[in-house]
C-alpha cells in the first residue's frame, strides 16, 4: 500500500484521502452564457492520461484542506505534492 503525503499533515494512509479529479481546471467565466453543449464539456470531459497526471484530493480524513498532486497512472506512485494556487512542479517523467 502507497502512502499520500498532504502538504498540511504530511504522510498518510490512502484511507484518509478523497480523489477530486483533473486539477487545473478553472470554471467558466460566465457559466449562463453556455450553450448546454459547452457546460456538458466543461462538467463531463476530462483528459484521461496513461502516466503523469495532476490531480486533485482532499484530506477528508485528516485537516480536511485541497492539495493537487502528480500521480503516475501506469504505476499509481505519487511524485510530487503541493498546494492549490501553487505552480505545478517540474517532474522528469513530464
């Protein structure tokens, strides 16, 4: 079993933690103004990624607070973690 390390708390059981999906995607500026084809994009369509992805996940079991992190999608090893409104880091695999 892997371990998630929270920026906050740091290392913990997967258990303690709740997938929230792609991250770095931002809501439309002017939700009203979409037709029901754009929202269905926006609400539905995500990438689907084999290897580096970015992800978001709360720490529902511990402080609670948002975090994104890259996870590799072959492998499901975390390689990096850091803050919502942080850059996302350099890895070398991408």
């Amino acid at each position: 079993m892997f371990r998630i390390t929270c920026p906050y708390c740091g290392p913990r059981e997967p258990t303690e933690f709740t997938n929230g999906g792609e991250a770095h995607i931002s809501r439309p500026q002017h939700p009203e103004q979409l037709s029901d084809a754009e929202w269905a994009e926006f609400v539905f369509m995500r990438s689907n990624t084999k290897g580096v992805f970015a992800e978001r996940w709360c720490h529902s079991g511990g402080c609670r607070k948002w975090f994104n992190a890259l996870r590799d999608t072959a492998t499901d090893e975390i390689l990096a973690v850091y803050r919502v409104g942080e850059d996302r880091p350099w890895t070398d695999r991408a």
